[in-house]
C-alpha cells in the first residue's frame, strides 16, 4: 500500500491517498481533473496522465508506481476484469518505465509478444474510460453503473448481501 502524509481538507474529496485504494477513490472521483493522452506503439503504449491540481500530481504520481509495483510483484486487483486478469498473468512480458513530468506522469509500457502488447492496449484504452468516467466505469458489472461514487469510499467494500443482484 502507497503511504502518504494526509491532508487537512474542508472539501468532501480526499487531497491526498495514504492507500492504493484511496488513490483510486481520489482519482475516479476527481477524474474531470486528470488528462490523459495514450500512443499507440507497435510494441505497447505511451501515455501521458496529468493534472491541473497540485494537490493531485502526487496521488497521481504514487498510484501509478504504488500499480508497476503490484505489477511487477504480482499482487493483481480487479481480476473480475478480464483485461486485468490478462495483465497479471502476463506481468513477466511487460516492461513499465514510469517518467515524473510537469504536472504528472508519463509511462512506456512495452512487450516483446504481439500477444501481451494487445493486453497492454487493452488496458490503456480500459484506464483511459477510467479517466473518462470516474466511478462508473470502474465498477464491476455486477454494481450496475449510474450512482456516481456511492458505495466506492474508503471502508465501503461488498459487504453480506451486496453487489449481487441488480442495483437499486
């Protein structure tokens, strides 16, 4: 887990991520704060996330890492999604090049196997819809996608009874 020191805040929205998880809570629900841009390369993707928030740069910049990390250790989330399933298993063929630049963070994300940089693609264009549309398009299909935030906050996970069967 990302480590940060928090922040004092009279806003309803977290400043800054002490957890992965916080991070990604911050960043779905201050996605209309983030810009991202993704090159397609014949061996990967070059994408370019940044922020015009200063308080955002560093939960952007850690979640990032705090994610090459889970990576490169093999310590997946999200394998309900097929996308994320296929870049854990093949967490071996890729190789991530995380870059500081102003106001974010640029990452190469390369592969030797035609068949994992079509996994790498995959799960730009999956971040990118991240980045787009917040929470909705985080969640899983089963927690149906029109409530915002609701139900994604810290200490909010799928407790008994929940998340199966249709929204309300």
């Amino acid at each position: 887990e990302v480590k940060a020191k928090p922040a004092t805040s009279g806003t309803a929205v977290v400043d800054v991520a002490e957890t992965d998880h916080d991070a990604i809570f911050t960043l779905l629900t201050q996605h209309d704060s983030v810009t991202r841009t993704v090159e397609t390369l014949p061996n990967g993707v070059r994408t370019v996330t940044t922020t015009k928030d200063p308080k955002l740069v560093p939960v952007l910049r850690k979640h990032v890492r705090a994610m090459v990390a889970r990576v490169e250790e093999g310590r997946p989330i999200r394998l309900w999604d097929p996308v994320f399933q296929g870049i854990f298993a093949n967490a071996k063929a890729i190789k991530i090049e995380p870059r500081d630049i102003d106001d974010g963070i640029e990452v190469l994300e390369t592969s030797a196997d035609p068949e994992v940089v079509t996994l790498i693609q995959a799960h730009a264009a999956k971040v990118n819809s991240f980045v787009a549309e917040g929470h909705a398009a985080a969640r899983p299909p089963w927690a149906g996608r029109g409530r915002g935030g609701m139900g994604m906050g810290p200490g909010r996970g799928l407790g008994a009874g929940r998340g199966a069967g249709p929204s309300r």
